[in-house]
C-alpha cells in the first residue's frame, strides 16, 4: 500500500520538527542556569553569614513555582491540539462517537428497510444523502449503485429505529436531493450481499430448468412474470417474439426477454421500473438457463400407502409425455373431466404444456408391484406459475383413487411452493369433487372457498397472517377451460 503525505501534513510535520528543537534548546538553557544558581546557592550558605536565610527564602521560591507550574498545567496542559487538517481538536472525533455510543438507548427497537431513490452523478450527492439518513438515527447496512444516463439509482438495506415510517424515510432522501424515492420494509433475507444471493440463484437455476421463473422472482422483487409459449396448445404459433437482446418498455416497467425454449418471458413491475442493471442481471440468467438446456432433478422417494403398498414420487418432464398420455388412455371420461373442465378429447393438448418446465413443476407417481406394473405412471401433480399466482392440480388413475396418493401428492406440491416462497396456492375443480376437497383440507391450512357457476376454487394459505394472502380471486377461476384438479 503506498502512502501519500498531503502537502498540508508536510507543512505541519515541518512546524512540529521546528518546535521541538526549540523546545530542547530552552531546556539546555535552563539546565545551565540551574547549575549557575545551585553553585551560587551553596556558596552564599558555605560561606556567606545569612546562609540559612538564602537557603530558606529559595525553598520558598521553588515551592511557589511548583504550584505554579502545577496550576497552568491543569489549566492549559490537557487541552487536545488543534488539528491542522479540521480546524478542531484532533482528539474530538472519537471522543464525542464514544458518548454518543455511551449515551444511546441500549436495546432499542429497530426495522429494515429497503430504499431505493434517484440522485444526481455529481461528487457529495451521496454523501448529503448518506448524511441526512444518519441525521434520522439510520444504519446503513449495505448499498448497490444502479447508473442511469441523467443520474444514479442508490439502492439500500437500513436499519432504522422502529418508530421511523416510510415516508419519514422518503421526506430525509428528497431533502438531500433524492427522487423518485421508494421505500418498504425488508426482512432477515436481505441481509445477503447481492454477489452471494445471485451466485445463489444462478447455481438454482444451474440445477434446475423450473427454476428460472422463481430466480427470476427473487432476484427482482415483488413482479408478475408471464411466460408466452410459441405455440398455443392447439399447434398454432402465438406470434410472440422479443429481440434477441430482449426490451424494456412502458417505463421501463415491462422486460420482455426471449425464452431459450420459444416465446417469450415477461416481467412486469408497475410499482417500481427496472434499472439497466437489473436487465442485464436477467439476461445473464436467461442466458445460462439457455446454454445448460433441459435438466431436472433426478431425486425419488419411496412412500408406502396405508394399505401397505409402495410408490415412488419423482420429478417429471417432457420426456414422460408418452407415459403421461398413456395413463390419459386408463383414466375415465369423468376423471379427465374433473380435471381438464372441457372436452375430453382436448386432454392430450394440455400435457406438453404442463411438462414443461418453464411453467411450474410436476410430480409423477410410478406404481411397483403386480396391479400397477413398475414404472408405470399412475398420478401427476402440478405445481404452476399463474404469474405471481400458483395453482395446483392433480390427475390420479381411476384404478388408484382413495388410496391416499392425492393427499400424499398435494402435502409435497404445498412443500415445494413453500420452497419457492409463495404465500398461497389455490385449486380449481368442480364443487361436486369431494376427493379434492378433503385433500385440500386434510393439509391443515387456512382456506378460503369460492363457488362461481359450479366452479369451485380453494384456496390454501400458505402464510397466516399475512394481509391480502388469500383473499385474491385466482386468475384460473376466470379462464374458461384452463387447468385445475381432479379428484384423488
């Protein structure tokens, strides 16, 4: 490390080398007048008639000036030095931090916060805003700069005291030159540093091709994302395209990005727009999605059934297509009707888009043992991304019903939403499916039942006493012939 002295600290260093020699030549000198007057002292007492007088007189003097001495040292001597460099006592600084930390409320009650506010890329904008947050009682614990063309977008994690609100926040940045201020409230989670949390993401995206959309979610915030196939479940193309590189639009509160696997992924956050830097974030994780190609998790457990039977629940995709449409060939018309809500020979059409990763997650059931042959698919779940909505369905062999499989099935969907970090799932199917009905309450969540022309939509809330977490009408409810659950 190199050190570089300031022209001022040279000057001052230079004063100081000059005192000093000054100081020991006064001090030479009053050693020899000492001795001239301790010589002189001892000849006046040696030889002198009014020796014992002399000697008295000079321990008087000697004894004034020591109080003396002692008087002006506690009067002058403690002073701190001035500092050439502030104007003030050098010493100040720690010594007033020490009260203050001395002084403060110990224990006192605290909240983190997310703020996120635009200042002009001039030297001390920061600085103002950095200083008018401590003026609040503000921690900031850590900082991300977002460049813009005509600014910069300082993005923070602080603690403040627990009495602080929002817009008390929003009114101390705008003071100090911010705009556009945004402030909620964060949580333990944050406290990652953004390098770790996206190395993070990326290695469950690595892992996972289902996990992209949710990375996506996490590394964004709160934002709805779509994703358009290229082609519609009747075979027709969509038309939907992005640019190779991808867009923001509307603001800057709409990133359409080009899926690796066709279509396009859409993301949108109206209350806050997206900065460059969170766009070429995205990118970089589409772009790894892209480079990787299909993968899934190859992990299975083996549960066995009340009855004493064993099967095997795994991760499915689109190589289990032939399975799953040949299980479409065992089930009813009436089973494939609970679950599809429309015509029965449209089943099949469903299956590719549900096998796909990029929609959401599906679990499949493989029976073992004579009745079912192995490897046999006899159960799917679904898990799926409804944009910041996830529904869940499930579709189990007529030959396989009230057995269990259902609720064994819906209790590991619910755990992987948990896992994704959704406050809420719901299921659509018809209010005359009493299987589905009992599996859903057979989790032990709070629910919420909504019944619209024979539909039925329960609702599971995965996070109690949160507002809003399931009072929201599903988006599926309202589409007609869209996915939901069948019976178990």
């Amino acid at each position: 490390m190199t050190d570089v002295t300031s022209p001022r600290r040279s000057r001052r260093h230079d004063r100081t080398r000059r005192h000093h020699w000054r100081r020991d030549l006064v001090e030479l000198a009053a050693m020899f007048a000492a001795v001239a007057v301790v010589d002189l002292v001892a000849k006046l007492v040696a030889h002198g008639p009014d020796g014992p007088y002399v000697l008295g007189v000079s321990a008087v003097a000697l004894v004034a000036t020591a109080a003396f001495h002692i008087w002006w040292s506690r009067r002058h001597g403690h002073a701190p030095p001035l500092d050439a460099d502030t104007g003030g006592p050098a010493a100040a600084g720690p010594q007033v931090a020490a009260e203050e930390r001395r002084s403060a409320p110990a224990g006192r009650e605290t909240a983190l916060w997310r703020m996120r506010t635009t200042v002009r890329d001039q030297p001390g904008s920061l600085a103002a805003l950095c200083a008018a947050l401590a003026g609040r009682g503000v921690d900031i614990l850590t900082l991300q700069t977002h460049p813009l063309a005509d600014g910069t977008v300082d993005e923070f994690l602080l603690r403040a005291p627990a009495s602080l609100e929002a817009d008390e926040l929003s009114a101390a940045a705008e003071a100090a030159g911010g705009r556009d201020t945004w402030a909620e409230r964060a949580d333990a989670h944050d406290l990652v540093d953004t390098p770790a949390r996206v190395l993070g993401l990326a290695t469950r995206t690595a892992l996972d091709a289902a996990e992209l959309p949710l990375s996506l979610r996490q590394l964004l915030g709160r934002c709805t994302i779509h994703s358009l196939p290229a082609v519609s479940l009747s075979g027709r193309p969509t038309g939907v395209s992005a640019p190779v590189e991808g867009a923001l639009e509307d603001g800057d509160t709409v990133m359409r990005l080009r899926d690796p696997r066709g279509g396009v992924l859409t993301l949108t956050r109206a209350y806050l727009p997206f900065t460059p830097t969170e766009f070429a974030r995205a990118r970089a994780l589409v772009e790894l999605d892209a480079r990787l190609g299909p993968r899934m998790p190859r992990g299975r457990d083996v549960l066995t059934l009340p009855e004493g039977g064993e099967i095997t629940v795994r991760r499915a995709g689109p190589e289990d297509l032939a399975a799953a449409r040949a299980m479409h060939d065992r089930c009813s018309e009436r089973t494939l009707g609970l679950r599809y809500h429309g015509p029965v020979g449209d089943a099949d059409r469903y299956l590719r888009h549900l096998l796909s990763p990029r929609f959401g997650r599906t679990l499949a059931v493989e029976a073992s043992g004579p009745a079912g042959g192995p490897g046999r698919i006899v159960a799917l779940g679904h898990l799926l991304w409804d944009g910041d909505e996830t529904e869940v369905a499930l579709l189990v062999e007529d030959d396989w019903q009230r057995r269990g499989i259902g609720s064994e099935l819906l209790a590991k969907l619910v755990g992987l939403a948990r896992e994704a970090d959704c406050g809420s799932v719901y299921a659509v199917t018809q209010s005359s499916n009493t299987g589905m009905v009992a599996a859903m309450r057979a989790l032990g969540l709070p629910l919420d039942y909504q019944i619209e022309e024979g539909t039925l939509v329960i609702t599971a809330d995965l996070a109690p006493g949160r507002p809003g977490s399931a009072d929201r009408r599903p988006h599926a409810a309202r589409q007609a012939g869209a996915t939901g659950p069948s019976g178990s």
